[in-house]
C-alpha cells in the first residue's frame, strides 16, 4: 500500500505562501518581478514533488512487532524490495543537504558578519556615550548570531545521529529483521 510523504512538500507549500505573501504585501513590484516570483515558486513546487516521487511511490504500511503479543503499524517509505543500501542512502543524503551543508553555510556567514560586527566597533572615533552604546549592541547582535548558529546545530544534530545510527548500525539489524510489510501475514 502506498501513501504520500509530506515533508518536501510542505517545506515547498511553506516557500511558496511566503513568496505569495511577499507578492501581495509588496504589491506595486514590477511585472518582471511578479513573473520571476511566480516561476520560482512554481519551480519551488516541481522539485518538491519530483523530489518527493520516490516516498511517495515507495511508502507502505509497514508492521513493526515488538514482542509476539505487541506490534504497531507505521507509514515507512522504504521498501523491501529496494534493498538494504537505500535508506541509508536516503539518510546520509538527508543529513548532508539538510544539516551539514545548511550548518556549514550559516556558520561561515553569521560568523563573517559577527566578525564584521565586532571589527566595526574597534573603528569608532571617540569615547562618546553613544558610540559605546552602539559598540555594545553591535557586540551583542554579535552574540546572537552565533547562537543561530549553535541553536540549529543543536537543535537539529540529535534526529540526524539517531537516523544515521539506527541505519548504519549492526546492533539494530534484529529490530529490522522483526517487521514485515502489512500484506505479508
């Protein structure tokens, strides 16, 4: 039995309401402006479902037995019949496009600009009182840009390690042996 995964597709809606909110707030942009918003929002919406294809074809009901009188049921959108190597894929994949390469991109730049910040304040001429007010939320606005950086890391981190671990790891290789599609009774 298949059945949709949604979670590209509601990043995508998420983008897209923003672009449509951006369009009408903004309202008086340009026709070439309002063009290029559709066709990327709409370009937003083909990779999502293009990208969401294999769950979304691949997803079934799936039973999980825990022990010979508990099982539960679950949406798993990896097939059997795609092999072992697949989730992994899936999984390594997921957490080099959706956390290593997102963190690593926001670490460089929120670090630059931190780092713009603070050298800022070492150039102000002066001992004025609002040149040091100034020198102290630059640092401060300094501060909280790195913790955006720390905030995703942590935030993020602890659902990629389960995944990678519950995929790459040996020991859980009985806990996947013990389920069973639910047409094969």
């Amino acid at each position: 039995m298949s059945g949709p995964k949604l979670g590209g597709s509601k990043r995508a809606m998420r983008l897209t309401v923003a672009s449509a909110l951006s369009i009408w707030i903004l309202g008086s942009g340009s026709k070439r402006a309002t063009r290029l918003t559709v066709a990327t929002a709409l370009g937003i919406w083909i990779l999502a479902a293009l990208f969401a294809t294999p769950a979304y074809v691949g997803s079934y009901i799936r039973v999980f037995v825990v022990n010979p009188t508990t099982q539960f049921l679950a949406c798993y959108p990896y097939p059997v019949e795609w092999g072992d190597d697949y989730p992994r894929l899936v999984v390594l994949v997921r957490f080099v496009v959706y956390y290593s390469l997102p963190l690593a991109v926001i670490a460089v730049f929120y670090i630059l600009m931190a780092r713009h910040l603070v050298l800022s304040t070492q150039n102000m001429p002066g001992e004025l009182q609002g040149t040091v007010r100034q020198m102290r939320a630059r640092r401060k606005v300094a501060l909280t840009v790195l913790a955006f950086v720390l905030v995703f890391a942590a935030c993020f981190l602890p659902s990629h390690v389960f995944m990678m671990w519950f995929y790459y790891c040996d020991n859980n290789k009985k806990m996947k042996k013990s389920t069973r599609p639910l047409n094969q009774t």
